[in-house]
C-alpha cells in the first residue's frame, strides 16, 4: 500500500512559520496584508493557499521568497531560522525556493536573451565553470523537458515568445535550478485551458522529477482540491481553514470556505446569479 499524501509522520519540515504578518502604512492608513498566520509545509507535498483576490496570499508569497521583509512573525527553512540580511545569504536562500508567477511578461529582465536566463540558472546551482558543451546540453535538455526546441529560441530575447513560451521556459528554470520549494503563484490564470492543462503536467512531471514541494496560489478551489495534498484557505489575510485537501472542499468548516465552493459553477446545475449579485450590493453599500 502506498504512503497516504498527507501522513507527515515520514517527511522533513520544509517550510514553516509562526505568526507571520505583514502590515503596510502607518497610523490611521495602516493595512494588515497578512495577519498572523502560521503554517507547517513538508517536503514533497503539494500546498493550496487558496483565497480571492485581496486575500493576502500573493503578499504572502513575495515573504516566503524573501522579496519583501516579515513585520512579525518566524520563517524556519529547512529545520532552521531564515536568515536573508545580506545579499550572498538571500542568494543562497534563493537556490532552494523559487517562483513562477502568473505574469510572464513581467518575469524577465528585458535586456537578457533566453540563452543567458538559463545559463544565469546554471551558473546559480554552482555550474559555471562547465565547459560550453555540457552547459548546452543541459539547456536543451532543459527546454525538451517542457517541449520547447533550444534551438529555435537561443538568441532570441523573452518578449519574442508567446505568452504560453514563456510560461515554459520559466518551468526551463525551474528544471535547471531544482529547488526544494516552488511557489506557483496562479501561474495558468493568463493562457488558454489547453495550455493550462499542459503546463500543470508539466509542473507535476517536474514534482516527480525533482521530488520538490509545490505551493500552488489561486482562487481556483476546483484545482485546489484536483492537485493538492493539503489546501489553506485564505481570507482577510487570515488562513480560516486548513486540512487535507478532502477535509477542507468535501467537509468545511468556515463560511467562506462554503461560500467559495458554491461560487464554482456546475455545468449540470442553473447558474444562480441572485446571490452574488446581493453580496455586491451589500458590499457596494459598506464601501
């Protein structure tokens, strides 16, 4: 029998914290984006933080990578305090906790050909000093790996691509540069449902691959509950609920659990408009 998905007994800490908040502004104009949340990821799981937009999830992300600083709060990695105070440390963090994010247009420097993205990746996990050859075999393996041809891209600049080009070369990377975590932060909302479905099995071959932890952040409960181990739901920067992913979409507890769950259309069921139309009024009313 195979080892359930959500027994932790058997697996290493990965990622954690402990009240985790981030506040912005000041006084009267002060906003908690994240508001004291904790959490327990372990290696080889397959995370859900799922909210809507507002939520608090993306500014949680750009925090576990290190993008923005922690108002209070703990973040362990790996069995041990973060510590990201200089540039060589967060560069070393770096090399175990990527992201894709859900704007390709925006996730390269402008100025950088594609061969120099992925020889920048090589050269990140200590492969610098390979010799030409070895470092093109291992950016055409890379791009066959999410079935882009490097011959047909080397020389070209990111912006030359499609949108969906671009979504696989950012999984390239992550080929290349094989960290412990990946953060996906809605990284199929802006390609179309036949490209999302191959990025997605290309994100789970990678998962096999590489034996990584993925953290996936959406609005999508639907996909939440297809691909994950265990889902976070976030609300007002506050996780609400958490659990496997069974627990959480079959069985939940908060009422904006509930509410997202019934917000998913079913195809053979009408489509009941008057509900959300009321909480827009209502929330029109309080603004």
């Amino acid at each position: 029998m195979s080892e359930p998905v959500n027994d932790t007994s058997k697996k290493e800490l990965c990622l954690s914290g402990t009240g985790v908040t981030k506040v912005f502004g000041f006084g009267n104009k002060k906003t908690v984006a994240v508001d004291h949340v904790d959490f327990n990821f372990y290696t080889g799981e397959l995370i859900s933080i799922v909210g809507e937009s507002g939520s608090g999830k993306t500014t949680l992300v750009k925090m576990l990578l290190g993008l923005i600083g922690v108002s209070e709060g703990e973040i362990t990695f790996m069995g041990k305090k973060r510590d990201i105070s200089t540039r060589s440390k967060k560069k070393e963090y770096w090399k175990g906790i990527q992201a894709i994010f859900q704007d390709p247009f925006s996730s390269y420097n402008i100025f950088h050909k594609i061969d120099q993205v992925l020889l920048d990746c090589i050269a990140m996990r200590g492969g610098r000093g390979l010799s030409k050859e070895k470092k093109r075999e291992m950016m055409v393996e890379a791009c066959g790996f999410v079935n882009l041809k490097f011959e047909e891209l080397s020389n070209k600049y990111p912006f030359e691509l499609s949108g969906g080009q671009m979504q696989r070369l950012m999984i390239a990377r992550i080929f290349l540069l094989r960290p412990q975590i990946l953060l996906a932060d809605e990284p199929t909302s802006m390609i179309d449902a036949c490209s999302r479905a191959t990025i997605l099995d290309m994100l789970m071959g990678l998962r096999r691959e590489t034996g990584m932890m993925i953290i996936f952040i959406t609005h999508d409960i639907g996909l939440a509950y297809y691909l994950s181990d265990s889902v976070y739901i976030m609300e007002h920067g506050k996780f609400v609920e958490s659990g496997s992913a069974d627990a959480v979409i079959l069985n939940p507890k908060a009422d904006y659990t509930k509410r997202l769950i019934s917000d998913v259309p079913k195809i053979h069921e009408p489509w009941d408009f008057s509900k959300k139309v009321k909480r827009a009024r209502v929330a029109g009313n309080e603004a």
